[in-house]
C-alpha cells in the first residue's frame, strides 16, 4: 500500500513520510513473541483501578529540549509507575478517569492524557511539539524475550485536534550498538567510525490526517513506525475504526523488534504482528522501558486530542 502525504517531519514531533511498510513473513523470523506472553514484571504495570490514584504535576514542567531547563523535582504517579521525562516534560492533564464503554472486562478506571503548552510551559511556539510521559521500567535482555502492550481509546476523528500530523505516539526505550560515521582523529591518524552502545527509541505513532488540510473528504489515521531496517520512519496499518485498540511491541534473542496492532481490547495473537526489524541495521541488546507521547500544534491556544490508555504492562519470558 502506497499512501502519499504533503507533511514532513516538524521541529520536535514526528509527521508522516510518504513510503510503504515493510512486512515480515513469519517464515523469516527466528521466532515470534507475543506481547504480553510470559511474567509481567513488578513495578511496570498499570491498571488504575485504585480510585486514589493520582498524578503529581510538580509544576513548571520540563522543557529541556526547548530552552534547556530541567524543572525538579519532576512530576510522577502516586503510585511510582509513573514519571515526567525531564527532556519534555508531562502532559498538561493527567489523570484518572472512568474507562470508556468497550474498554477491558472489569475495568472501572483509565488514565487520560491531554496537554496545550508542549513546549515551554506557558509559551506558545507555532511549531509542533509533544509531551512524555515515561513508566518505570528495568532493563531486560532480549535473551529474555521482553514485551510490552497497552489499549488505546482512539475517541471519534471529528473530537481529534484539527491538523494533518502526530497526536500520539507509543514507544520503547532499547540499548543497541550504533555505529558512527562522523570521522575522527585520533594519533596522528583517522578513524572512519566508532560502534558504541546507545539508547535507541522505537515504537508506533499515531498520525492523523484532517480532511479540511488535504483534498480528501473523509478525516483519517494511520500509524507510522520508527524505524526499519535503514533507520527510516515507515507507515503501518491504515486506521478504519475508532474506539479501543490493542499495540504490543516485543523483542526477540535475534535483535528485532516486533510491532503488533488490532481492533478491540482482546489479547494480541500472531496474526495481529504488522512488522518486524531489525532496526537501524543494528541488534537490540536489551529493553529498558516504554512510554507515551501526546503531540500537539503548540500555538497555546488548541489542545491535543485526549487520549486514554489501560493496563499497559510489560513482561519477559522467564528461563
């Protein structure tokens, strides 16, 4: 499916780029692990169904990546799962909020997410920005097979925020070799490159397409990865319904990630898996911890489209 788009990466907050995914035949991985398989680790989960549950902004927030200035203490959940990057800072409303009819069997609460100011805390910037909101994780070797999922409440595209671009992104923190190419001198000679181990950050955004930007009569989504093998972002399954979702990512011995995404809040199976890579041309060695992102114009007047999430979760598969 080859799907054309006018809007380009903006300044801090990820815009569609025209391509194609790239799908993986089972038969070409090493194995194949669904999200949310084996023992959910402590501490890196999160149902919020404690009616206490609440959200410490510790306000100013971060803005580090604008005006580097780092605001502590940061803001978290009372409950410790969750945090405030310091590179971003949260989002502006963060809280607990009856889950949406269709959510999980049983569940009473969610957690919603909206922000206005993505930038620096009351300042406008004309540009697109987002907000993070991080859960505290452990790292985990890919030896260990880690994963992690989340539902997703998509409310109705006519409640969206009213531009073509980013609103929503769900993603994973890795460690992997990287290898520079910026050339170096050292004694008197240069060396080509370097491999040393980074953190990379993965996962699948969420890219809304308004019908009053473009010539299409309908407003539509789409998700968009980061990143295939070259490194690049690549577009995944076209978004023909709202309401709950179900997105898993895991991470397998051979270095790859896996990206999985379906309708509805059923648990995820093999058929559901739309990509998988090894990204960057590299091969994760470890997974650390996900989060969450909510984008928005940054014009200090319209707000992000709200989103809401329930039981994210990660696991490992034990030895």
């Amino acid at each position: 499916m080859l799907l054309q788009w006018n809007r380009f990466f903006t300044r801090h907050c990820l815009a569609l780029v025209a391509g194609t995914s790239m799908l993986f035949a089972g038969a070409e991985l090493q194995a194949q692990v669904i999200p949310g398989t084996g023992t959910r680790i402590d501490g890196a989960w999160d149902d919020f169904e404690d009616e206490s549950w609440e959200y410490i902004p510790n306000l100013p927030k971060s803005s580090t990546n604008v005006d580097k200035q780092t605001r502590y203490p940061l803001g978290q959940s009372s409950n410790g799962v969750w945090t405030e990057s310091a590179k971003r800072g949260h989002m502006d409303v963060i809280k607990r909020v009856p889950t949406p009819p269709g959510g999980l069997p049983g569940s009473k609460g969610s957690m919603l997410m909206r922000t206005l100011h993505t930038g620096v805390p009351g300042h406008g910037s004309r540009n697109s920005n987002q907000d993070d909101l991080i859960m505290n994780g452990t790292m985990v070797s890919v030896a260990y097979s880690p994963s992690v999922i989340t539902r997703v409440y998509l409310p109705p595209f006519e409640e969206w925020e009213d531009k073509t671009g980013t609103s929503f992104g769900f993603r994973a923190a890795v460690k992997a070799p990287m290898k520079s190419s910026a050339p170096r001198r050292r004694f008197f000679r240069t060396i080509s490159s370097s491999t040393k181990i980074e953190t990379i950050y993965l996962g699948m955004f969420i890219q809304f397409n308004s019908k009053t930007d473009s010539a299409s009569e309908e407003d539509s989504a789409v998700f968009v990865v980061r990143a295939d093998t070259s490194g690049q972002d690549f577009i995944g399954p076209e978004i023909k319904q709202t309401g709950w979702w179900t997105l898993g990512m895991s991470f397998t011995p051979d270095g790859r990630v896996h990206y999985y995404a379906s309708p509805g809040v059923d648990p995820l199976t093999p058929a559901d898996r739309f990509a998988s890579h090894a990204p960057y041309g590299t091969r994760i060695q470890s997974f650390h911890t996900a989060f969450f992102n909510v984008c928005n114009q940054d014009n200090g007047r319209t707000w992000s489209t709200e989103w809401i999430i329930d039981d994210p979760a990660m696991y490992y598969l034990a030895h």
